[in-house]
C-alpha cells in the first residue's frame, strides 16, 4: 500500500500529469484528443517553466524530429499557392495543426516524462478499449446470435479499426519488451499479450495483422537473445500460430478478407472498377495517385486540391467506386507527395528516419515503435484524420525527448 501511494504521489507531482494521461486516451476514443492536448498546453502555461533560450536553440537542429514535423506543417502553407479549393486547404490545416502545436509544445517547456507511468497508462488504456468492444460486440450477438459481431469495425467501436489495431499493436509491443526484462510475471504478461493478440486479429486490419507476426518474430528473437531460453522461445511461437489457426477456422469471415486480399495481388484478373472493397479500393486510388504524382512530380497539386483530383481522374477511369465516395490515396507517402510534391515526400520521410536513427533508450523498442507506425502509413493516409495526426505526432515527439527512463531500461 505504501509503495502504491508512493507511486501516486511521484506521478500527481509529475510536471507532465496530462502527457502521462493524454497516453491513456490514444487507445480510447479519438475525439477526447484535442481536448487532451488543451489540458496537456494549459498545465504547461499554469506552471509557467520553460526551458531556457539555448536549451530552445539546442532543439532546434534537423537531427530532431520535431523540425521535420514543423516543416511538413509549413510546406502545407505552400501548397495554397497552386490550390483552388481554398476552403479544404484550410480544413486541412487545421486539422494538422498538431504538427506545429506538439513540437513547439517538447520545444519550449522542460517536460520530464516517466516512460513506465507513460506506457502503462497506454496499456490500460487499450486493454479498456478492447472491454469495451467486447461489451457492444456481446449485445450485437445476443440479439443476433451472429459471432462476426465480435470483428472489424464492430469490435473497433470509437475508431477506424486500422488505427485502433496500430495502437493495439503498440501496447502489445510494449508488454512483450517488459516480459523480455523481467518487469512482468509470465502469467500476467501471457494474458494481456493473449487478449490483445486476438483483438489485433478479430479487428481484420491486413497490414497490423502482418506487421504483428513480424514484430512477434523479431521480439522473439531479442528473447533468444536476451534470454538464451530457445525453448520457451519456440513455445511461444507455436502457440502464437494455434490462436492464429483456431480464430481462422473458428471465424471465416476474417479469414476470408485476407484470402480474398491474396487473390486479388496474386491474379491477373481484371480488377471491378466499380467495387470499393478495401483492397481493390487501395490498389485503384494507389494507381490513381502514381498517374497523378507522375504529372505532378515536382509540385504537387496543391494542399486543398488532392481529393478533388483523385475523384476526378477516378471518374475519368471508370473507378466509379471509389470516385463516389471520395477516397484519399491510402498510402500516406502517395497522399502526401501528391498534395506537396516531392518536398512533402522527403520530409515525411526524413519524421521517421531521424526518428529512428536520433532515437533515445530503450533504443530497440522505440525503433519497433517507429517501425510499425511507418508500416501503417502505407496502406493507410494515417495522417488525414485526427485518430492518426494526433497519436503519430504525439508518440514521434514523445520518442525525441529525454526522459526518466532509469527504471526502465
């Protein structure tokens, strides 16, 4: 009891109590993030510290990730000079203010974070997310009697499932690196990685189904490493394939999209213009995008008007489909070299790789961090909408920043 009180009071004295529960709401609900970003600047303003002018020149270097953030922001300045629809371009910025507002946020004030308060308050938040679409999935199949009300978006309830699944992932990473060291009983750690294993796979989003299994063989390999239990190791994996198994021959529904996936990548069969299944979706918007990026290498078409001129050229191809319900490119890098050019491109990807390469400790889990947010801008424009603009930015910014990690390491 002592030690719990302890803990509470370092956490309550913190000076970044809003950034340590800003964590807990990523998982949650993306509509509570703009509210917790207000909270995260007015708890800084109330305390009135900031760093000091050369702690502030110091930052900003181009080894730092929150340059390249601002940047991106700014070049979506640039874009209004070619645009004509003005008042998207405006929206657009709006909405990803975040790149601007969360740097200048790690910049100037002196925020200290514990990483371990950080990660499991994210833990906690995702494992309430995964309650509480089990809670809404269970009624849906008590009133039906249909179990494929305990997948995709049904199970995904307050998010796109494909960013809900990203997050899923993180904290799954998260549990897997704790167990790895020794900072969690066997036990504990089997059941939280269980539950959110098969959350990540019932959710039905292809790319973190995929990058899950990746991930899952590189952390066991660090606990070959790290451990030298081989054994245990190879245990694991089986079992991590029977759930995978069992949950496909128990739910064909799920099992069906990743065939159907296969198929589609596989056959020279002529793709059906007007579908919008999300494959065929994906590959003609990336067929669209690359026409247009080929027209429009240097410049782009501006920051307001990408959505108008993938709807247009998809009309003209006969994507009627996809045309109607106005889709981005689902490839944040074609999304983003298409609005901005190749300037907007570059900087995109100079966020990630100084991220990866400038990195503090523990430097293997930020970098499978990084790893999987950058393997889910490429089947989604993660950076078009708030559930991803917020989170990305926040956990990029967050990895950039010296933290408390001498109890974690």
């Amino acid at each position: 009891m002592n030690g719990l009180y302890l803990k509470l009071s370092q956490f309550s004295k913190s000076n970044a109590l809003f950034i340590h529960l800003f964590a807990f709401i990523i998982p949650l609900n993306p509509k509570w993030l703009s509210i917790g970003i207000i909270l995260i600047i007015l708890e800084q303003l109330i305390r009135f510290q900031f760093n000091s002018f050369t702690k502030i020149v110091n930052e900003l270097t181009l080894k730092k990730t929150y340059i390249w953030f601002i940047i991106l922001y700014v070049l979506h300045f640039v874009g209004l000079w070619n645009t004509n629809n003005i008042d998207f371009a405006w929206m657009d910025i709006g909405m990803k203010s975040s790149f601007i507002i969360l740097p200048l946020l790690f910049i100037v004030f002196p925020i200290k974070l514990n990483w371990i308060y950080f990660r499991n308050l994210f833990i906690l938040g995702s494992m309430i997310s995964i309650l509480i679409g089990l809670t809404f999935s269970s009624i849906k199949y008590y009133e039906t009697g249909r179990l494929w009300y305990f997948t995709e978006s049904y199970l995904s309830y307050f998010m796109h499932r494909s960013y809900w699944s990203a997050y899923l992932l993180l904290s799954y990473i998260f549990i897997f690196h704790d167990w790895i060291i020794g900072k969690l009983q066997h036990l504990y750690a089997f059941l939280m990685l269980f539950v959110l294993f098969c959350a990540i796979i019932l959710a039905g989003s292809k790319i973190i189904v995929l990058i899950l299994l990746i991930s899952t063989i590189i952390l066991l390999i660090r606990f070959f490493i790290f451990t030298g239990r081989w054994k245990l190791g190879i245990v694991i994996f089986f079992i991590s394939i029977g759930i995978l198994l069992t949950l496909a021959i128990s739910l064909p529904t799920v099992t069906g999209r990743f065939t159907s996936t296969l198929q589609k990548l596989t056959t020279s069969k002529q793709i059906d213009k007007t579908s919008t299944e999300s494959t065929t979706a994906r590959i003609l918007m990336w067929e669209t995008a690359s026409e247009l990026i080929k027209e429009n290498f240097w410049s782009g078409v501006g920051t307001g008007d990408i959505k108008d001129e993938l709807k247009k050229r998809n009309f003209k191809k006969g994507n009627i489909g996809v045309a109607e319900r106005n889709l981005n490119a689902h490839n944040q890098f074609l999304n983003t070299h298409l609005a901005l050019g190749i300037t907007g491109l570059f900087t995109l990807i100079m966020i990630f790789l100084t991220s990866f390469i400038f990195t503090h400790q523990p430097k293997f889990l930020n970098r499978l961090i990084i790893f999987v947010l950058f393997c889910s801008l490429i089947v989604e424009s993660f950076l078009e909408t708030q559930a991803g603009i917020i989170p990305v930015t926040f956990i990029l910014c967050i990895l950039s920043i010296n933290r408390n990690d001498s109890l974690n390491l």
